[in-house]
C-alpha cells in the first residue's frame, strides 16, 4: 500500500463468515478481481486477512480478525488504501467497501450490518 490508513473496528462475526474469511479465495484468472489470503495467527492471536486486487497483488484492505474462545470471531482493526487514482477513502467508505467485497467473493453474510450498495466500489 502506498498510502495506508489503519482504524480500530469492533465488528462481531459469525463463525461461519470466519471460516469464509480464513478458507480465503484464490483468484482462477482475470475475471475474478479480488483474493483474499489469511496469514498465520500472530503471537496475540490475531490473523490478518488480506484483501488484495487479483491482478496486481497488492493489498487493498487488511482485516485483522480475534478469534474467540466461543467459535465467532471479532475484526478488530482495519487497514486500507486510502488513495484510489483521486479518490481519498475514509475510514467508512472503506469499512463499507471491505465488507461488500467479501458478501461478493466469499457469501459472508456479516449479518449485523446493513446491506450496502455495491456501486460504492466504482463510485467517485
């Protein structure tokens, strides 16, 4: 990331959307514009997932994710691109785009939030 931004985020996740988002998905060719790798837990037990554009490999947005002793986990923190060409992107517009990204890819569900148009991706 050129210029990363980084904020904390307190999103409860399903155990479902965590294995979705630890299984991770591997782009087959240039049609599927996004991956997502899930790195080792680090020594607190925070597992990074890396939100990443297919055809570049660089990381777009960095979810780092607490698994819980109860099987769901928590996003503690986001880290994201904050220039996109000229569009600055804020610590909402990311969250939101972060969270449409992995309903599209992965059929996470992240049930308590709202649905979010999926325009915003390509929206100025």
């Amino acid at each position: 990331m050129e210029a990363p931004a980084i904020a904390p985020w307190d999103l409860s996740i399903s155990d479902a959307d965590f294995e979705k988002l630890k299984a991770g998905f591997e782009a087959l060719d240039m049609n599927q514009r996004w991956e997502f790798i899930a790195k080792d837990p680090d020594k607190n037990g925070i597992i990074s997932i890396h939100i990443s554009r297919s055809w570049t490999e660089e990381d777009q947005y960095i979810l780092a994710v607490k698994p819980s002793d109860e099987g769901s986990a928590k996003i503690t923190s986001i880290t994201w691109e904050q220039n996109k060409g000229e569009i600055r992107v804020g610590e909402e517009r990311a969250k939101k785009e972060a969270v449409i990204v992995c309903r599209l890819m992965l059929h996470c569900d992240f049930d308590t939030l709202p649905l979010y148009d999926k325009k915003i991706l390509w929206a100025p």
